[in-house]
C-alpha cells in the first residue's frame, strides 16, 4: 500500500531492526518518578540524570514551586487565549520584567516555547527579500524560522569565521541580513568564537545579529546572560532569544532586545500571536527561577567543577569527546556506529545512568553520540558514581580497554 506515509518506510524498518536486537528503545523513556533535578526512577531503577537540561537545578527550588502553587490558586490552569487578547496576566508581564532585569534590555516578550521565539523572531524580521545566515550546525527551530519567514539561506561552516566572512561578502551590500549563532552548540557542547565572529560581520553592512542563548543562560557570563557576555559582546548582539526548559527549569521561551521599534513584533509575529500564552503557574515558575539565577554564583561554580570533572575522567578514560576541554554543560561522547551508541546507552541505563542518545539529522555531518549533560545538583559522590558506571559499561560493550 502506498499513502502519505510510504515516505517513512524506510526509517521504520530501521527502528524495527534495532527494536530487533533487543535493545530498549532510546526514544521511549519514561520517568516514572522525579525525585530531584538529578535522580528518577525508571523501571523501578534509581537513575542518575545525565541528560537533562536542568543545568542549574531549579526545577525542585522551593520559592519556584511555591510561586507556581499560588498563581495556580490565584489565577487558575491556563489563560485560554493569546498573548494579543485575554491572554496576558499580570504575571507575563512580570515575568517580562525580570527578564529584562536579569539581562539589562529595554525589551522583551515571553513565546510559550523556545522553539516558538527562533520560528517567530527570525520569519518575522526575515523575510521574502531578506538573508538568514547561519552556522550549518544551528537548531532546528532556526532552520524552521527560516522556512516560516521564506528568507534566503545563507549557511557557512560550524564555527568557521574565515567561511562566515566568505559568504557575507558575496551578498549584496543593499541586502538586509540576519545573522543567527548559537552561545553553545547543543550536540558537541562547544561554543562560538562570538568576539571573532561579531568583528567579521562587523566589516559588512546592513547586518543584524541574533544569538541563541538557549544552553548558556544562568551560568556563562558575570550575570549569567550567556556566552556573548562572557566574551564581551553585548553591545553587538541586537537579539537574544532563550528558553525557560533549560536552567530556568519550566517551559517557554523569551528574546529580549533595546531595537527602538521591538514592541511592533506584538502584533505581527505569527508564533506569538497566533498560540495560546502560558499558563499563569509556569510565569510564575519563571519568573521566580529568573529572579534567583541573577544571585546563583555558587551553584554556577558548582557546575562548571562538575562539568570539568567529567570532562578529564572520561577522557582519561579513553572516550572521544565532541571537544578538547570542557567548554559548557554539555559533555559529548563520541561513538563510531549507531549499534555501539545504543549499545552503551543501555548498558549506562541499566547501571542507573540516564544519558540522552543523539542521531542524525539531529547530530553534525552524520555522527553518533551519548550527551551527558551536568547539573549544579549533581553531588561529587554522584559525579564519582556516573565516571565509575560509565567505566563499567564502556568495558563492557568493548568502547574502552
Ligand atoms: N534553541 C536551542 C539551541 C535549543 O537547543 C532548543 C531546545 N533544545 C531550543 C532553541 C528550543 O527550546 P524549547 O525547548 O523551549 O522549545
């Protein structure tokens, strides 16, 4: 039979001969119980989360939870609308407050996801006419912002200042550009040379530059802001679009910005207009977790030790990782075949190690790899379990001697 679905056939005769193996299938985890930021229970096993982007652990902070209890007394489940009718309480706008507190902007506007924000800031100020460069390696709501808006795309080589240089110069100097980077890139872990890349566009014109923040917020920069302020770049950057499901610990996403003439995007951005506004509880949630991340230093140390440590054990033990040092929360072990990267996931899920497992198209130029990703609540005696277990499964699948 032939339908509308033949065209997945062959990526489900993949799975099944997998499923076949007797592997368990990595897509389909379910937490039965979530005890902390960094242990759940699956299939009746205490587990280790290392896979999660809880980088900075507030999910189960006291304050954040109470706050979200009250505006879910006060203000009821959902608001039932959009953001441009009924749907903006009193506690969106607040959650907009702090947001521009905790990143000095004059702007910012709440989208009920992260995926949302990149789709509905880069198809509304790119458009038919207009150019979208961006790292091949970018998100894939960046590549759907894109779509959405029907800009032209530009994409230049995973980090490469010399080839983002190349290829705005071969643009029309008339035409208006949107540069899009990312802080961190999510599979590898590793970040954006922004200072090199910021004086490179810098020599065209007519270029605005976005930066996604996503896995850099709460623990990069004196303030938390992300990678562009830890180098020194905030003056460049006109848009920073992030997300509450990482270190703010709940749901949504936000771009903040001092462009003059920000707040029209109100009113003509699809991905805002067009959805219902979050639930006054998960508002509330953020803005609390946001508020508490300006003052987070200790648990921002706390995580880059963890995230340090892992690195150098993993290393030593002989893995190959998606980057030389540690560079953010993210630590990726490479892995040569997609039998061997399931094969290890399983064998690290059933030592009590929860690790996400990353394929193509998600993963660069066609690689196979475990992301682990550290929480400031990981204890050292869990970060000395995780090296021990991941020693263990890796002699036992064969990755390591
Ligand atoms: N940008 C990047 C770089 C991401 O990794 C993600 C999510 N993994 C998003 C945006 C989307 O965030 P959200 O989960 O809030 O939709």
């Amino acid at each position: 039979m032939t339908d509308l679905f033949s065209k997945f056939d062959a990526l489900i005769a993949e799975r099944q001969a997998l499923l076949d193996t007797g592997v368990r299938d990595p897509f389909a985890i379910v937490m039965d119980e979530v005890k902390s930021p960094t242990l759940a229970i699956i299939q009746g096993r205490p587990t280790i989360l290392l896979g999660t982007y809880n980088y900075m652990g507030m999910t189960f902070d006291p304050d954040v939870i109470a706050a979200g209890k009250k505006a879910l007394d006060d203000f009821g489940a959902g608001t039932t609308g959009s953001r441009v009718l009924n749907g903006t309480y009193q506690g969106h706008k607040a959650c907009e407050d702090a947001l521009k507190e905790f990143y000095g902007t004059a702007h910012a506007m709440v989208f009920s996801t992260g995926y949302q924000a990149n789709l509905g800031m880069i198809s509304t100020i790119a458009g038919k006419g207009d150019y979208v460069v961006l790292d091949a390696d970018s998100h894939a709501s960046i590549y759907d912002g894109c779509g959405l808006g029907n800009a032209e795309v530009v994409r230049f080589r995973h980090n490469s200042v010399e080839d983002l240089d190349k290829r705005l110069g071969r643009l029309s100097a008339d035409a208006q550009k949107l540069v899009v980077l990312e802080g961190v890139y999510s599979m590898l872990g590793d970040i954006a040379p922004l200072p090199e890349m910021v004086a490179a566009i810098r020599k065209h014109p007519n270029c605005m530059i976005l930066v996604d923040e996503a896995h850099g917020m709460g623990f990069f920069g004196p303030n938390g802001r992300g990678v562009y302020e830890e180098l020194g770049v905030e003056k460049d950057i006109d848009f920073v679009v992030g997300t509450f499901s990482k270190s703010v610990g709940t749901v949504g996403g936000f771009c903040v910005s001092n462009h003059p003439k920000f707040e029209v995007l109100r009113l003509v951005c699809r991905p805002y207009v067009f959805t219902a506004s979050l639930p006054p509880s998960v508002v509330a949630t953020a803005a609390t977790s946001i508020r508490k991340l300006m003052h987070a230093g200790d648990k921002r140390a706390h995580l880059w030790k963890n995230s340090k440590r892992l690195h150098a054990g993993l290393r030593e033990m002989g893995f190959t990782l998606g980057t030389e040092t540690a560079q953010s929360a993210i630590i990726a072990v490479m892995l040569p075949d997609q039998e061997t990267t399931v094969r290890m996931w399983q064998a690290l899920l059933e030592q009590g190690v929860y690790v996400n497992m990353a394929r193509p198209p998600a993963t660069p130029a066609g690689t196979f790899l475990l992301r682990c990703s550290l929480c400031a609540e990981h204890s050292d005696d869990q970060v000395g379990d995780i090296l021990d277990r991941f020693r263990a499964a890796g002699q036992a699948v064969g990755c390591i001697s």
